[in-house]
C-alpha cells in the first residue's frame, strides 16, 4: 500500500482535522464525533442540515460542509457508517426550533445508525426528519442495501435542500423538496481499478489488467457486470443509456449533467467523458442546462467515474444556482 | 492501459472540446491550434494573458482559462510543448493594444516554441513579454531544464497577474509583478507512482512497490532521490524543509500554502497533508493567510503531491483573494 498516511487508526482524524486546519473562519471540528460543522450554527432560522457517511469519499460529506450546503457532517470510519453517537450528537449540537433534517445515502448501516439516533432525539423532543437518497441505478438490491444505493446524485439533493433552508424553508418543504430531487436524478458508475482503505491495506477487490466493473458501488460492490476495458465513448453511452431510460428521461427535458471522478482518475479524463454524454444529451433532445465535471463522491483512489442526470425545473434551476461555499478552492 | 479514452492521438483534442461544451458562455475552442480562449477577448482595455504548456498537467492550463485568469491556453499533446504554431498564432488571436504576457514553465521544449513565436509576432509590430517561471527547488538543472523547473507555483503568477490584468495594469507592471511572485514561491513534489501517456501506454517510468520519488518533476523526471515509503507526516516534513529553507522563509513572514494533488491521490490524502503543513507553518512561525488543497497542476494518474509556499505582501494577498472565473465547478 502507497498512500500518504500515518498511522493508519488516524487516517480520518487527521483528515479531518487538516481540513479544519485549512479553514480556520468557515469550519469548526469536534474530534470526539468526527464532527465538522459551520461556526454559529445552529440557528433558530433555519433547518440544520446534515449528513454522516462513511469516509473515503470525500469531498463527501465533510467537504460539502458550509454555507447553502451542508451545516454539519459526521463521518464514520473508511467505508464505516458513522456509529450510533455520532449520529445521535451531531442531531443533539445542530438542534434547532425549525428542526434537523439528516440525508442519508440507501445504505443498511447508514441508516441504521441514523435511525436510531433520530429515535433517540425524537425521544428528547428534537423535531428531525429523514430525506433517503437511492439514485444509483446499476443494481435493485445489493451486498450493502435493500433496494437501490445512493451516490452521487446526493450531491443535488444537498445543494437544493442547503439552498432552499438558507432561505427559510420548514423542514416539511425540506423533505418534500429533498424526496423530489431524489426522484427526479439518476446515477450509474464504472470503476477501472479497486482502492484500499488505509487500515485494510489491500485492495477490496480485484480487477483483471483489462477488466472493469460497470455499475460498481462506492465502496466497489458488485455492479451489473463485469466487462472488458472498452473505449470511453462506449463506456459512457452505456452508463448515459442506463440512466436515461431508467426515470426515463424525455426530449425536451432540461438536466443538470454530471460527470463525476471516483479519486483516481484525472480531470482530463473526466472532461473527454463529458464530450460524449453532453453530445448524447443533444442527441436525445435535452437540454444541459448546469454541469458538474469534477469528483463530488469518491472512493479513495479508485480509477472510475460516474455519470449523473437530474431532471431540472425552475425552482431547482434556482436552487443550484444559489450561492453556497465549501471548502475546495479552485482559484 | 486503462485509461477513459478513444483513439489515443484524439485524448486532447477531446477533453478540449469536452471543456468547451462544458462552457459554452464563458470558452472558446480553435480546434486547429488546440485553442482554449475567453469569449470577447482580446480587449484593448486589458493585457491579455496566455499560457501553453503540454497537456496532462489539468487543470494547468486549459482549466485555469477565465476572467481574472489567463485570456488563453494552448496545450501540445501530453507531456508534450505546443508547437511553434500554436504559440504563435495564440499570440496573434489574443493581441491587444496593451500588449500580451505569455507565462511560462522553464522546461527547454516550452520556452523554444514561445520564443520563436514572440519573434515572429514582434516582426509584425505585436509587444509581447514573457514571465519564465522556475519554483521547483527539487533539482538545479534536469533532464528537461537548463536551471530550475516550473511547477505548482506557476498557479499563483497566473492568479496574481490575472487579477492586476482585470484591474488595467500595464504589461511592464505585470512582468514586474510574475517575476516577483516567482522569486517568492518554492514547490517541492514526491510521486508514489508513475503515469500512462494514452499515446504511450506505458509508464513513463517505474517504481518499486515501496519506493518513492522524492522532488519528482510533472512528466515523472528524477528529483533528488529514490526513497523508501515512509509516513505522511515524515514526506511533508522532507518537503516542507526544503522549500523553506530554499528561499528562505523566516519567522513572522505571512505566507499562502499549497498542497497540490498530482492526479491519482485522492483530497483525502491532501488534507491529511494539508494537516502536517499547517503545523510546520505554526512551528517556523508563518502565518498561513490563504491555503490551496485540490489539483492544480497535475500528471494524469500519478499518485503523489507536492508542498508550495508563497511569501505574501499586502499586494499579493489583495490580488489572490480577487474574484476569478475558473472552469471546474466544486457546488
């Protein structure tokens, strides 16, 4: 294993507590709950929102972590759901009158641990309610869920429910805003390479030299296939096809079309991917309207990408295209 | 060889018109000489701003094309000088009254082809300069240099004299204020794998298991030494002394940090660098005012990183907290 770390025990404390380091003004870190959250929150204006995953697929939660974002994120462990009290004190500190909203990826052990936390809240008189996230088409169930399992396309319900709680919305429209995003976007990957958690120190899978694995999971869970290395543009019109006829997607509709790098591979490639599915998009009449073309959700350093589509209308236009921060900078 | 891509000899050509279709409002693409450009530029209001390098270093240079950035880029194949051609007429498209800064990175290939370039556009009367950047204190000279490389610390000439562009400052001001910026900044790298050209398809060179590169150049040139795999902590040290004490920096200077992802190393892993940098800063009394954590000049799939510091004045830290348009969108 070559990968810049430390003690391996460490790997996401000191993570985290880089990115801490890194934004002094604009993130505050709670060592005991893995806990990064945005200074003077909660506040009684607006809905807390937050997430908890495993780690290793940042930026992923905790660098979606700011304004119009994320108000807090608790991760677990590389590929661990965040135990039981993580959960339960993240809700507790982000406690707010309007309510606490908790995204969770359609994972059994994620929202395991949420659930039983937001009982535990409940049971305290805290107002929290759930929006689950399950766009990844590639399988029905999986090694890690019943039903489908949520990737990336988590990274629209955040930005509209971040966006939309900035300006005030109940946490009844959170839900009911968050549940229509998740039904309105679609997501499939494919994975070149494995990756290895720090602590493991292996691969978690393995691929042969011309080998991928189409429909892989985040954590490299078995996908629809596995298939022989093929050209990109091949690649792509399968993952785009998947997702089209899956909602399905029609002529005229307007999307947010995502190209997402699953940690290994490089931005150079992502963009030769995105040649081909916005000429797809054209061809099938719709309308990219907003694009994403960089690694939102990872797996450590996987080589792969994933392809995202959500369906777009005025009010989520408006949304994702409200200010937000976080804590990447690219200029 | 397992890489996103189609015919090899089309890599470039395709991730650039990927870029542009990713950004119909705010890039230009001239597929004859691999020509990113800002729309409605040049303007006779402003110095326009250029760079081309070889490709697989994104988003150097083609993704850091916008306002308050460069005007244009226009890459050679990977790893690979634009051509005569291509510099020249990027000089011609981009002429503006106020003359054009070309910046580049001292690699030999580079600095013929700008050169020759800027005597033919100023046979025909075009004021053009040239601001040469060299921050890579890894090695005197190298296999692709007569003195020192250019590195990650090219990101923060383009930033610095983009913003004073944008601002009206005259061509002698902003040679003055890249050459400055680059006697400031220092740039120390390790690779802990090596990189596929799709053209090649091999490695470009090769590590063993438990080995680093420790001040590796961008195309995978040798730095100082072999070593063996040792922690993070230990790396950023390593790196942290050399920049440092190459300057040298001293107690009480404010300075921006940059931990630069080479390609295959996940942001993760840069954090958990980010994180010992920060220290060290701390320890040598540098108070770190801006920090960078992402990928700015990369090497395709090459896991490794490298550690910039640039000593700020009240100038610099005004010009690169300046708004900029980048084409890699992070929410």
């Amino acid at each position: 294993m070559k990968k810049f770390v430390n003690d391996p025990v460490n790997f996401v404390p000191e993570m985290l507590e880089g990115l801490a380091l890194a934004n002094p003004d604009t993130l505050k870190y709670e060592p005991k709950y893995n806990l990064i959250y945005r200074p003077n929150m909660p506040s009684n204006d607006k809905v807390s929102i937050i997430q908890g995953s495993g780690s290793g697929h940042e930026p992923a939660h905790v660098m979606a972590v700011g304004r119009g974002m994320l108000d807090a994120a608790c991760p677990g462990n590389v590929f661990s759901a965040p135990p039981v009290e993580y959960c339960y004190e993240t809700i507790k500190m982000m406690n707010s009158e309007k309510g606490v909203l908790y995204l969770v990826n359609n994972y059994q052990g994620d929202r395991m641990g949420w659930d039983m936390a937001k009982e535990m809240a409940e049971a305290e008189g805290i107002n929290v309610k759930v929006v689950v996230i399950d766009d990844d088409v590639a399988v029905q169930d999986s090694t890690h869920t019943v039903g489908r399992r949520g990737v990336a396309g988590n990274f629209f319900v955040i930005k509209a429910c971040g966006a939309a709680a900035e300006k005030g919305a109940s946490i009844d429209d959170l839900v009911a805003l968050g549940e229509r995003v998740n039904k309105q976007v679609r997501t499939m990957g494919v994975a070149l390479t494995s990756c290895t958690p720090p602590a493991k120190g292996e691969p978690i899978f393995s691929l042969g030299e011309d080998e991928i694995e189409v429909g892989v999971g985040i954590h490299g869970e078995p996908g629809r296939r596995r298939d022989k290395m093929k050209t990109a543009d091949k690649i792509v019109s399968e993952m785009f096809d998947a997702v089209y006829t899956d909602l399905p997607f029609q002529s005229g509709d307007r999307v947010a079309l995502m190209i997402n790098g699953l940690g290994g591979t490089p931005v150079s490639e992502l963009y030769l991917l995105y040649r081909k599915a916005a000429l797809l998009c054209q061809e099938k009449g719709l309308t990219v309207v907003r694009n994403y073309v960089n690694e939102y959700c990872t797996s450590l350093e996987m080589a792969g990408a994933s392809l995202t589509l959500l369906k777009l209308d005025d009010e989520l236009e408006e949304l994702l295209a409200a200010p937000a921060e976080v804590p990447i900078r690219v200029f």
